[in-house]
C-alpha cells in the first residue's frame, strides 16, 4: 500500500462529502454521515477498506480518518459539537462518535 494510492481513495472519497452532508439532518454522528457515504460509494469504500486490511481493524482505521478530514475541510459546511455521543457503529455495536451540526 503506497500513500499515494490511499490519498487518492481518501481524496475521491472526500469528493462526495459535500454531495452527503446535503442529504444528512441538521445534526447528525459520524457513524451516520459514513454509513450514507459508504452506501454512496461503494466502489470506492471497499477499496479504501482493502488497503487498510493487513494492518488490522480496517473499519476503525478508515472511519477515524473519513471523520477527521470531515473536521478539518469542510468547517465551512459542517461544525464538530461533541464527541461523547451514542451512537450505532457498521456492526451494530454502540461507542462514541463525534456530532456534527450543518453551518447555516
């Protein structure tokens, strides 16, 4: 896995976000913004996953950085207000997620 490669996943990834937080309610957890994202964009969603699969905990790895670039580029559309909230994860577990609310 070169970092290029998974830049560019990352990247084509993040081309969507925009096109999602549009669909998402005023106030959403990012285990919502990335179940719509990953339903979305299947294709692109896997791959990133696959090349996170030999380092172990793929789902883990990759959601914390779909969060993370959620924070840092798109303040302009969305603001971070907590990460203590409930929430259900891809496996149906319940654990902390960060809670976003749409910038008006």
């Amino acid at each position: 896995m070169t970092d290029i490669d998974v830049e560019k996943l990352f990247k084509a990834l993040e081309d969507h976000y925009e096109e999602i937080i549009g669909q998402m309610k005023d106030s959403f957890t990012s285990h919502e913004f990335i179940e719509k994202l990953s339903q979305a964009h299947q294709d692109i969603y896997v791959q990133v996953l696959n090349k996170y699969a030999e380092k172990g905990q793929p789902f883990q790895s990759v959601h914390s950085v779909i969060a993370r670039r959620l924070k840092n580029n798109w303040a302009h559309l969305v603001e971070h207000i907590d990460t203590k909230a409930k929430s259900e994860n891809v496996f149906g577990n319940y654990n902390s997620a960060a809670v976003w609310r749409k910038v008006k």
